[in-house]
C-alpha cells in the first residue's frame, strides 16, 4: 500500500526581486532624465559663452542689493 503523505502547502512565489527590479529601473530613468536636462543647460550655457555672449547666464533682480 503506498504511503499518503500530508500535502505540502506550497507558497506562492514571491515577486519581491522583480519589484525591486521595476524600481531600480524606475529610479535610473529618472536619473537619466535629470541628468540629460541638467547638461543639456550646461551645454546651452557653454555655446552661449563660446560665442562671445556676455548675457547668457540670467541675473536673478528680485533679491535687494545691499
């Protein structure tokens, strides 16, 4: 006679790594994003001064001059 054995509760498997997978992901676009608008300004900036601007750099005239 074979043998019952009590059944094994399988859990379900756990998504854990793929979560933390999507939001590295999420967070290096993000990054990515920032970063390409932050030297996309530097490089605006630098064409502005290399051709011979002296206004390229905005000045801020709300603050009081002491």
């Amino acid at each position: 006679m074979p043998e019952h054995k009590p059944q094994e509760r399988k859990e379900p498997e756990s998504r854990r790594g793929a979560v933390i997978g999507l939001l590295v992901t999420v967070a290096l676009v993000i990054l990515g994003l920032i970063l390409v608008k932050v030297l996309g300004n530097a490089g605006r900036l630098q064409d502005c001064v290399m051709s011979g601007r002296t206004n390229c750099a905005p000045i801020d005239a709300s603050s009081p001059a002491q």
